[in-house]
C-alpha cells in the first residue's frame, strides 16, 4: 500500500545511483538542472503509484501539501509520468508546483538523506548548486524552507546536542527547556524522536504545551521511531499523564480516519497501563479489535494485554477469543497473548 514511509523508501532507493555518480545520472535524465532532476525523482513513485492506487496516491500527496500544485498534479499525473520536458517547463512557470516539490523533498527528509550520505566536495556542490538555481525565486518569497534547509546545522550535530543533554539527569535549565521543544518538531525523525527521549526523563512537571507536542508526536508523527520514542516517554512520564485530558485525546485517536492514529493511541495506552483503564477506553479497545487494519487490531489486542486485571471484563475477553481466530497471524498471536495474560 502506497504511503509517505514507502515513498521515501522507493526515493531512496532511486537515488543510489544519483550518490555514487550525481552528474553523469543527472546527464542520464537528460539535464544539467539538479531542481529539475530532483524533481522528476521524487515525483516517480507518486506517478507510478497514481496509475496502480489512485486513491492511496492522492490521499498520501494530501498529507504532504494541499494546493493548486497539488491539484495540478494529480490532474495530470499519467501526462506528466512520461514527458520529464512538461514537468520541468511547469515547474519553471509555475510557483504552486514549485511548491509541492519544495514540501516533498523537505517532508520525505530527502536534502537531508543527500547531505548526510554525499561525501563532502559533492554534498558542498549539492549545497552550492541548488541554492544558485532557487536563488531568482527568492525576490518572490519562494523556496524560503528549501533554503533554509540547505544551509542549517546538519541534522548529526543537532541530534548530538539534544542527546546530550542525559547528562542533565531530567533537570533542565530553560535553554534546553527551548532546545527539546524545537527538537520536537524538527525535520528529522531521529531529531524529533532524541528530543521525545529526553522529555520522558524529565524530573519536572511539563508545560502544557509540551505536554501537548509530545503526545502529538506519539499520535501523528509519519515517522515510527519518533512515535514509538514519545509513546515510551509518556509511559516514564505516567504518574503526571494520566487524567481526564489525556484520556479524552487518546479516545478520540482511537476513532481517528488514519489507522496509523488508530495503532498508535493504543501503543500508548498500553505504555500508560491500568491507570488508564475505564468502561469507555475498554469499549473503544474492543471496536479497534475489529478494525479493518490488523496493524491496529493488533495493537488493540497488545494494548488490552498491557493493562493488565483491571481490563479483563467479560466482554473484552470475549472479544479477545474471537480475534484469537483472526486470520493475520501477528493479531492472532496478539490476541492469543492478552488473554492469557488477563486471565492469569
């Protein structure tokens, strides 16, 4: 199924060729332009999935950017898939879809991925390059994120100075109070997911808006280890987490339309533990159980195990044993394991 995790994923792997020779596969696609040339690469996937999952392309697009460019594409997507002459000519005319590119090559961490694995003269003349031709956008107010993203600390050194902060033990002083926060919400999932770790080993109350970032990452973020890091942060952080406000999100998250959201509110109401147990969370458990992802009827199922004797009412077990026939294996065995650990 297309989305933005096996997008990057196919970007990666198209642009191997571009790291070991970056010129002569540039020459290949028949351009001296690397705007052009990033262009048609990132925008391969999304063609060839357009014509395969329409649906899935146009939804995955979505989350990137909704615009006229936006727009643009998908009405034009089987055109575009085969003239790399139109696509260059329109985004050379055409500020909207200059746009989407800039969103996509930022969201799907492809600069960074270039910078980071480069050596250092082609990653300089990546730099160099790209900015000489965005450089005519600038008197429009365009490209300022692209800009910004070739000339900011590399993403090692950022992650280096928030994981260094373990040092500090959870007391914080106000300057790495602003660094975890911009942490955050950096672009980088392993920046984001550092700075998640560090918020779980705080020996302080969070600011609410901390408190809110943080379970945003759990919830939304696209990258899984920077969920997975905030999810495990907010079970450090339980003995503060767990109240009304809390309860309410994570609710409202196991309805969500993305099932990502679905598996990922119940990771952490299983991290969260029995504490979070009431009739409502356990009734909403028990309709995830029987979503049409076994992604996150399995994480349903992991969930309910996770809390323990609190959450072993009659029709959560009954609702366990009939997921315990479930034809994935993985929800089987999820399952399977929750009701023995409940009925134990």
């Amino acid at each position: 199924m297309f989305d933005l995790e096996m997008w990057r994923a196919d970007i990666l792997q198209r642009l191997r060729r571009f790291v070991r020779a970056p010129q002569t596969e540039m020459g290949i696609y028949g351009t001296e332009r690397l705007t052009y040339y990033l262009s048609s690469l990132v925008l391969e996937p999304f063609f060839q999935a357009f014509s395969n999952q329409p649906l899935r392309a146009v939804v995955t697009l979505a989350t990137i950017t909704q615009t006229t460019g936006t727009n643009f594409l998908i009405h034009n997507a089987s055109t575009l898939r085969y003239s790399q002459q139109l696509l260059w000519s329109e985004f050379e005319h055409s500020p909207s879809l200059r746009l989407v590119i800039e969103q996509i090559l930022l969201k799907l961490d492809v600069i960074e991925h270039l910078l980071h694995t480069l050596d250092d003269p082609e990653a300089q003349w990546l730099r160099q390059s790209l900015s000489d031709e965005i450089e005519p956008y600038r008197r429009n107010g365009e490209l300022t994120e692209l800009r910004h993203a070739l000339n900011e600390v590399p993403w090692q050194t950022r992650y280096s100075t928030v994981r260094s902060l373990h040092t500090r033990r959870g007391h914080y002083t106000g300057s790495d109070w602003q660094l975890i926060e911009q942490a955050l919400s950096d672009r980088v999932a392993m920046v984001r997911a550092a700075g998640a770790r560090q918020l779980g080993r705080s020996q302080s109350p969070l600011a609410s808006h901390l408190r809110e970032r943080l379970f945003h990452v759990a919830l939304y973020d696209r990258d899984l280890g920077a969920r997975y890091a905030a999810a495990r942060s907010i079970g450090s952080l339980r003995n503060q987490l767990i109240d009304g406000l809390s309860r309410e999100v994570l609710t409202t998250a196991l309805f969500h339309d993305d099932s990502f959201v679905r598996s990922a509110a119940c990771l952490v109401l299983g991290q969260l533990g029995s504490a979070m147990v009431t009739p409502s969370i356990l009734d909403s458990l028990i309709t995830v159980l029987q979503d049409a992802d076994p992604y996150a009827r399995e994480a349903a199922a992991n969930a309910l195990a996770a809390m323990g004797q609190t959450a072993a009412t009659a029709d959560v077990l009954a609702a366990l044993r009939t997921a315990v026939l479930d034809s994935d294996q993985y929800v089987h065995e999820a399952a399977l394991g929750a009701v023995t650990a409940l009925k134990d």
